[in-house]
C-alpha cells in the first residue's frame, strides 16, 4: 500500500523493477480481494437482514439501531474501552520500566530476559485458564493468603461485577508486558552511548536523561508498540473466553465477542456484521491516521 | 483403510442377503460427548452397523454451540455430513429454506411416522411447508426441580414438594452453609430456569400466548410480573454458586452443596452416574411441583441432500433405523430421555422418568422454546437473563421490560 511513489515524469517509471512488481501481484491480488473485497461485502451485508445464510435484503440501519440499543453491546464496548485505556498504560509503563532495568548491564541479564519474556510465549486461551485458577477465590491467591492467617482477605475480581474487567486486564498484562519490554530494550540498545556521556558531562540526572532525551529520541519503537498492542486490545477474545465466559452475567464481554456469539450461536448474520464493521471504524479511526503520520509522511520528514 | 471397511461392508452384505440393498458409510456428527450420551450414542450406531452399512462417528466437543456452527458451515460450505444432530424446531430452519436439506417424506409416509411419533408437535418441528425433513430420536423436557435430600436433612427441614416450600426452606439451607438454588454461569442455563418458573407459575396458556403467539403485552402484563418476582427470589437463592458448567453445578447438589437446582432431565444421567438412587438420595420435581407439564423439545437427525445414490439410500435406512423401536428403548435408557414413540415399553426406567412418560400420556405438555423462538430471540433472551441473574441492582420490573421488546421484536 506504501509502494506509491511520486511520479516525476519518467516515461519509464512504471517499468522499472519489473520483477518485483509482478512478483508482488500475487500478493496485491490477496490484499484487494480477500482482505478487501471481503470487508466490503461484510460491510454490505451488515445493512441487510441476513439470519443463518447470507442474503440480499436490505433494512437500512436497522441492524445499527438494534446493536447501539442492546446492553450487551454497550457493555462490551465501556470494557474495551477500559481495557484498552489501562492496558495501553500500564503495558507500555511497566515495559519501559522493566527495559530500562534491564539495561543498566546488570548481571543474567539473558536469564531476566527470558523469564520477562515466557508468558508472551502462551497463547491467550492457556494465560486465560491459567488466571482464572489463580483468581478463584477456593483454589488461588485468596485461598493461600487466607490460609497463611488473614482469613478476611478478599480478592474475587473475577466473582465480582464491578471489577471483574480488571482481571482480565491483570492476566493481559502478564502476559503482554514481556513483548513490549524487549521492543523497548532494542529501542534502548540502539540509543548512541555518547548521548550517555554527554548527559553524564551535563551532569543531568538519569531520570530526566530518560524523559527528556531517551524516550523523544525512541519515538519509532513507541509507535511501532502502540501499533501492536492497540490491535491486540481491539480483537481481544480468547482470553474472555477462557477466564470467565463474559461472565459474570455479561459483565466482561467484549465486541468480538458479541460479533462470534450473534453470527454462529445467534444464528444472526446480520447483527455480527454490524457489530464487527464497527469495530473495524474504530480501528480504522484509531490507526488509520497514525499509520499514515508514521509511515506514509514520515519519508518527508526524513 | 478406505478399502478394507469398503471389504468388510461388503462382507456384511454377502453375509446378510436379507439386510439392505446397499451398503455404505454414513458419516454422522452430534454433539454427545459425555460418558452417558457416548454410551447412548453407540447404540444407535450399533443398530445401523446391524444393517449393513457402517455409521461413521463424528462426535464434536464442546456442546451444541460449539458444534452447530462447525455443521452449519460444512453444510453451507458443500462438505455435507450424511446426517447430524439438531435440536429439532429452528435451527435448521434455513438450511431447509435454502434447499440444502433432504426431504424424507416418502419414508415418513411409508413408515406412517405421522401415527406413530407422539406428541405430533415433535413431527410438526420437522415438518417445513407440509414436508418432512428430521426424525426425531427423544424428548428432553426442561421442567425438572433437583433436591439434595442429604442437603434439606443437613438443614434440619424437610424435602419441599413444590417451589413455594423451596423458597421458604431457603433461609433455613443459607444457614446451614448450603447454596440454596445452584445455577451455573453459562447464559443458556439462566434463560432455561426462567422459562420453567415461567410454565410453573404463569402457566401453559401463558406460556404459549408470550412464546408461541410472541405476545408482547402478554409479556409486560401482570402474569409475566409473577414469575420476575419469582425469578427474583431465584436469583436471591442462587447468590454464592460460583459455577460455570450446568453438571458441575448439578454436582453441587449432589454432594449436598446446595439444596437444588432447576435443569432438564438431562442432569439425571449425573445422578445415576454418582450411584444415587430417585426417592432416597434426591427427588425430583416435574413442573417444580406447582404445574406438572413438561417440554417437548429434544434431538432430531437432519439428512444434508447428497449427489451420491448409495449414500441416500443408506440415509433413508438410517432413519428408520432410528426411530425403529429396539433403538428407541435402548438409546433413550441410556441417554436418561424419554422415547419419541407411545408404543415402547420403558419397563427399566426409573422412578423420575415414570413420573415424565405419566406427564407425557396424560398430554400435558409444551413445545420447547427452541421450537418456538429463532436462534436469535433466544440469543437475546440468554444475555437478559444471565445479566438478571449476575446482578442484583437489576430490579424485576426493569428486566420485565426488557423482556417484553425481546419478545416484541422475537420472531
């Protein structure tokens, strides 16, 4: 998609590097008809009244009007936006924190690195599982530290309503924050050491040396992790599934969720579609115009 | 491997002249995975296997909705099973609609179906423009109070004989510790007791007016009132299951962790599975003890239309096979529902399908909601009422409400 160049009047310019344009038809043809052609034709169908078969009916925004007045979907949306909101945050806090820790060439450095790094390598569905047994208020954390003594200690978040998108949020972070910390300690590493020197020279305390100099001059890995983990909180599934169902009641569902529930279970095409075409809106608002400041201009600016 | 079952069928035939004309593989997707459904399962396939031809197994984990979508979309996607399972009533609704179904009524009239299958609700489920296009193979009824009698002693009172006694018992099993109504959290679970307080206490007229006719002020009215104040007090008792899976809440009850729980005769399977014996170690409640009527929903075999001749004549063998009655006595013994026929003998049941097949000929009974509401106005229905009974705050008349524009906008 960012293959577009300006042309600059060179009759020959479309054949230039021939080979590697038709060796990219391929995958140009994938990209406009699957990924494309198939968000278009998701997208007309949300405007119709498809069941369980697909089918060329139209109802206007019908299906919309039906998705913004269903709780459930409302509800799914005030999580994401929680969750996405605190696991934006806290992922992108605590990785850089761990990274920098990391880079103040302390010993084992490898082994921390790879303990960081180990539940990146779980899927959700095993993370999920996983905190669900260790939230559980008979067999986990309360359990143990009731039986060291304190036998008021109460920590059921996924039991409660109220907080219950917090232990979702809890198992995401565990499980996410590795990736970012050794995305943020590459960035870290490709720092110049005399920025280092120099900063020690000015004699400018290590914390404001991060603030001020680091972190600007790291604004391509803070991208490229914003870009990772906001896709990751916009689909996330996998890992409601596994940790508690959406429950309690519907307390933690999510979009994507509702859009898998509403197309198979509900056997209402329909309805999935437009739940799903606004999730993608929101991505497309979200990272569309980022994407395009980060990769399309940036060669300007280069 | 293709080759030497393709033998041995062939053997089968050579050695039974006298079986079917045709031999063939069947492939057959369900959704009965558990110990007893497995069991009952076999059965059946036992019974075709003894016609000749071979009944290929294709069980799918994860309960029906896991497996429904996976069979609508090898329907749909030209990868078509010989036969497999539906709840009978609307969920192959459209797959019928658009042709991709076999119509087996030739069979049906041959095998007089229309006189034999009772009630004939069951037949009118698979009946779709005046054609029929399942067999179906049992009945599951919803309507089913399950007491611990070990939990009610614990308690220091008696096994209550119907709900109301169970509401007033309630105190008495929170002090002694014990939940007093188990409900699991997945949505279907709180959907399905609703509907059985709603036949116990609105009745099977009202019933059919909200469900059947989708009567939306019937819904709002004062009837539908009573049952949310009951399922009100369900929801006080059910407080502290913390469950997902309906067995493992029926496992409360059976080890006396809590003092009851509303859920089909399904659940029968895990008492027996426990060695508990109806009457002594637990009681069970038709019509929670108030309005002796149950459901008629239950599985059907729908045939997906076949290009191979062999394969759809084996088909028509199939469902003959199973609603023959050997097969009908020996499935449903194991699978704890009852037979979709009048005319078996059910001589081994216990004391609790007694009770359902005496229900059943006196013709009390209900069509399931999954006959009466599409997958999509259940859907709704689910996410109500397992968000009414997650949480307190949501008062009965604001649920009431809700439930009434579901069943306004329900088709």
């Amino acid at each position: 998609m960012a293959g577009h160049t300006r042309g600059s009047g060179r009759p020959n310019q479309w054949l230039r590097n021939l080979n590697a344009k038709l060796a990219s038809i391929p995958m140009i043809l994938t990209a406009v008809v699957i990924f494309l052609g198939g968000t278009v034709w998701t997208v007309v169908y949300s405007f119709t009244n498809s069941k369980l078969l697909p089918r060329l009916s139209f109802v206007g925004l019908d299906q919309y009007e039906r998705l913004w007045a269903a709780p459930r979907w409302l509800i799914s949306v005030q999580n994401l936006v929680i969750y996405g909101f605190f696991s934006l945050i806290f992922s992108l806090v605590i990785g850089f924190l761990l990274a920098a820790l990391m880079d103040q060439k302390i010993r084992f450095e490898n082994t921390f690195r790879t303990i960081m790094l180990y539940p990146f390598a779980l899927s959700f569905i095993v993370t999920g599982l996983v905190w669900q047994w260790l939230l559980n208020p008979e067999y986990g954390i309360q359990s143990v530290v009731r039986s060291l003594g304190w036998t008021s200690f109460a920590f059921d978040p996924l039991y409660n309503s109220n907080i219950v998108i917090y232990g979702i949020l809890i198992a995401a972070l565990w499980q996410g924050t590795g990736l970012v910390m050794c995305l943020m300690l590459a960035g870290l590493r490709g720092i110049d050491e005399d920025i280092w020197k120099a900063a020690r020279v000015d004699g400018i305390p290590m914390w404001k040396t991060y603030l001020l100099v680091i972190i600007p001059m790291m604004r391509g890995v803070f991208i490229t992790t914003l870009v990772i983990i906001a896709s990751g909180i916009v689909k996330v599934y996998d890992l409601v599934v596994a940790q508690t169902s959406g429950g309690p009641g519907i307390a933690s569902e999510v979009p994507a969720k509702y859009v898998y529930d509403y197309m198979f279970q509900a056997q209402n095409l329909g309805q999935g579609f437009a739940a799903s075409t606004m999730m993608l809106v929101t991505v497309a608002i979200i990272i569309v115009p980022w994407a395009y400041l980060e990769f399309g201009g940036g060669r300007k600016r280069a | 491997m293709n080759l030497r079952s393709f033998a041995a069928a062939l053997a089968v035939t050579v050695a039974l002249p006298l079986g079917a004309a045709s031999a063939a593989d069947l492939e057959v997707t369900h959704w009965w995975t558990s110990g007893g459904e497995a069991a009952a399962v076999a059965e059946l396939a036992k019974a075709f296997d003894a016609t000749g031809n071979h009944w290929v197994d294709g069980a799918i984990a994860g309960s029906g909705g896991t497996a429904r979508p996976i069979m609508v979309s090898r329907i749909t996607g030209g990868d078509p099973m010989a036969a497999t399972q539906f709840n009978h009533g609307r969920q192959a609704e459209e797959l019928v609609e658009a042709g991709l179904m076999r119509d087996l009524t030739d069979i049906a009239t041959k095998e007089k179906w229309t006189e034999i299958i009772k009630p004939a609700s069951l037949l009118d489920s698979c009946t779709i423009d005046g054609k029929i296009y399942c067999a179906p193979v049992n009945i599951h009824s919803w309507q089913w109070l399950w007491l611990s009698n070990a939990a009610f002693k614990q308690a220091g009172v008696d096994v209550p004989k119907n709900w109301d006694e169970f509401v007033a018992a309630a105190p008495a099993l929170e002090k002694a510790g014990i939940v007093p109504l188990a409900v699991g959290g997945q949505p279907w679970q709180a959907a399905g007791a609703f509907d059985v307080l709603m036949v116990a206490i609105a009745g099977k007229d009202t019933f059919q007016k909200v469900f059947g006719d989708k009567d939306e002020e019937a819904a709002a009215g004062p009837e539908i009132a009573k049952v949310f104040k009951a399922a009100d007090d369900a929801r006080r008792m059910s407080k502290g299951t913390n469950v997902q899976d309906w067995n493992q809440a029926t496992n409360m009850v059976i080890t006396g962790k809590a003092g009851g729980q509303i859920m089909g005769d399904w659940a029968q399977g895990e008492f027996q599975l426990a060695g508990q014996k109806a009457g002594t170690d637990y009681t069970c409640l038709p019509g929670l003890g108030v309005n002796e009527v149950i459901s008629t929903g239950g599985d059907a075999f729908y045939f997906p239309l076949l290009k191979d001749e062999e394969k759809s004549k084996a088909q028509e063998v199939l469902a003959s096979t199973l609603l023959n009655p050997a097969t009908q006595v020996a499935f449903n013994l194991k699978k704890g529902s009852l037979p979709v026929r009048g005319d078996v003998d059910l001589a081994a049941a216990n004391d609790c399908m007694k009770k359902g097949l005496d229900i059943l000929a006196k013709g009390n009974v209900i069509q399931g909601t999954d006959q009466l509401l599409s997958a999509d106005s259940q859907k709704q229905k689910e996410d109500l009422f397992s968000e009414f009974f997650a949480n307190p705050s949501m008062t009965p008349e604001d649920a009431q409400k809700r439930f009434a524009d579901i069943i306004a906008s329900a088709d």
